[in-house]
C-alpha cells in the first residue's frame, strides 16, 4: 500500500476505517511507487476521492450495503466519478460561485475539463474533469451549475435568501498550499495532511439554516436547486464502474433494492448508467414562526455505470484527431451524455 495515501486517510479517518476503504476500492497500480514523505498531485486526488467517498457510504445505507457485499465476494469497487451541484449565483456570502467554488481545487490537483454537458431541462450545466496522470484509474469529477436566471423573479429571491450567508472553507494557508501544488505537482506530506483536512471541507454545504417557505419555493420549480439548499456541495453521488451494469441492476432488482427500472445508455451505445434512488435525510428548516423544525428530504445516492472501449480517440477523452499518440489505439470512453446525465439526477427527485 502506498504510504503516503495510507498516511493521509489514516489521519482524516482512522487506522481501521482507512483499511477498511483500501480493502473496499480499487487503487491505481501507478501509486505502488511514491516517494516516502512527498506526496505528488495524483496520491493526493487520489486521498482525497476515497474521503468523499466514504462520506457517501456514511450518508447512504443503500450503497453501503451493496459494498458489503462486494467486499464479502472478494471484489473491489472501482471509484469512477463523484458528481456534485454547484449555483452560479454572484455576489452571495464568501463562497466563489458555481463550478469556480470546486475547480480551484481540482485545478492544482491535477485535473482538467474534460467535456461540457448542456442540462437544459433542469436548466444547469455540467462539466466533467478528468486526471492527466491516469485518467483511467483516478476518479473523474462532475461538477454541474444551476442557472438561477433561468428561472422566475421568486425562485431567485428564495436562492439569495439561502444562499447569502455561504462561508468560504478554504484558508489562505489552503490557498497558497494549492498554488504550491499546482506550480510544483507535489507537497510534503505535513502540508498535504493540512490541505486534505481543509479542502474535504470544501464538498460540504456552506450556507446556514433556511426556512421551509423558501424551500418550498425552490422545490416547486427545481427539485436539484431544493437539493442544493439542504445538501450543499456534498456529493450527490458516487458511481461504481462495473463490467456488466445490466447484470447489476438485474441482480438489485432481485434483492428489492430501489434501482431505476431503465438502464440509461448514451448516444453512442457505450457508456451505460443506472442508479438507486437516493436515500432519504432528516434535516432542520424553520418555521412561520422562526422554529427549527425537521423535514425528512432525498440525500445522495450510488450510482454504476460500465464503460466500452473505442478504438480511434478521435473526440474521445478530450484528445484530438488521428496524429495523437494514442489513435487507432482502444481506449475507455471517459466521456458523459447529456441524457444520461438528466435522467440519473432525478434519483434525488423523490421526495
């Protein structure tokens, strides 16, 4: 095992959850060499999926108990993308906003975009961020946008309501590890243990309380804008690469799980999708009159998907026509489909 990884979990999470995680997920065959106490861009991304990612086994039973099971088959789960939901709303508390908030980080971490998603009938836009180190392996991310002005005069007022007194998590000595890491790709593994601690905070939800009147008025015109409201910039989900998504979901379906009754598959047939739906939460809002009050509400979810290779590159995984150094060579399809993608939000349109 990686002892820089190892370190840098072992310190957010504990020694046997930390084992427990690498035990769980699959690791890159690339991080079976480090340098002892430099820890490079890619371990740190690295680190930092697998902390959100337990995060979701935390937050939803459903996929917890389904990696138990994978765990007890002697298998390992294969971290893909973790997805979460962004406002590009200006001018609201310290937090940048949209992607802004998120790409800071994934910057200096070694990712770059990858593709641009138009999400048109939830009104948001997606963008997916792969890493250059090794794409295949190290998770990608999905960070969409909702468009406030795209919808009516009191919906925007609900989302300045609660939005207004967004905090900013990211310390300035977290702002300057992070331009360290993106001029040099490596920190030392002090500084890292820092940064990792400061920048997870960072995927979680930044505004206060709100009130349920607000809520529902987000809720009536957008149910990922009512999302964002109670859940933040948590991951709305993680999503486990499969061989087989179709055996998956048939074998869910046997054990009454709530999966999604379609396979979603893209337009070019190879990229294919399902999800549970997501697991319902408990939390606090006030009331007319100014009381907490409790509302249980769609949390995040878990998500498969099984990817096909191609065999020319050519507009796949951001490379670039017949002279790139990997064309006529099989690749996996690291892209998204926009359908695909708006069909697997409505997991936490439940309520």
């Amino acid at each position: 095992m990686n002892h820089n990884i190892k370190a840098l979990l072992t310190q957010a999470l504990g020694h046997v959850q930390c084992q427990d995680l690498v035990n769980l997920m699959h690791i890159s065959p690339q991080f079976r060499m480090w340098e002892e106490g430099v820890v490079s861009r890619a371990e740190l991304a690295q680190a930092l999926n697998m902390l959100l990612f337990s995060g979701i086994l935390e937050r939803v039973p459903t996929g917890r108990s389904y990696t138990q099971e994978v765990v007890a088959r002697g298998e390992k789960v294969m971290l893909d993308h973790g997805a979460l939901r962004t406002v590009r709303w200006f001018g609201l508390g310290a937090l940048p906003p949209g992607e802004a908030a998120i790409t800071r980080i994934l910057k200096p971490l070694g990712y770059r975009l990858n593709g641009v998603f138009p999400l048109d009938r939830l009104k948001m836009t997606g963008r997916s961020y792969v890493h250059v180190d090794d794409p295949d392996n190290i998770s990608q991310f999905f960070v969409s946008e909702l468009h406030p002005e795209r919808f009516s005069p009191a919906f925007q007022d609900a989302v300045t309501r609660v939005l207004a007194d967004s905090i900013d998590p990211l310390t300035p000595a977290a702002l300057s590890m992070l331009h360290e890491l993106e001029r040099d790709g490596r920190l030392s593994l002090a500084q890292a243990q820092i940064l990792l601690g400061n920048i997870k905070e960072c995927f979680e939800r930044q505004h206060g309380i709100f009130s349920e009147n607000d809520y529902e008025i987000l809720l009536a015109e957008s149910a990922e804008m009512a999302w964002i409201a109670t859940e933040g910039n948590a991951f709305n989900h993680a999503t486990d690469r499969v061989a087989d998504v179709y055996a998956v979901s048939d074998e869910q379906k046997r054990l009454g799980r709530p999966i999604k009754a379609e396979v979603e598959v893209s337009a070019s047939g190879r990229v294919k999708q399902t999800a549970f739906k997501a697991d319902m939460v408990v939390r606090q809002m006030l009331n007319a009159d100014g009381n907490l009050i409790e509302r249980q509400v769609p949390g995040s979810f878990y998500e498969f998907i099984t990817r096909d290779a191609v065999t020319s590159t050519d507009g796949v995984n951001g490379t670039e026509g017949a002279e790139n150094k990997y064309a006529n060579t099989p690749r996996l399809d690291l892209g998204f489909d926009t359908s695909n993608a708006q069909a697997i939000f409505k997991m936490t349109a439940n309520a």
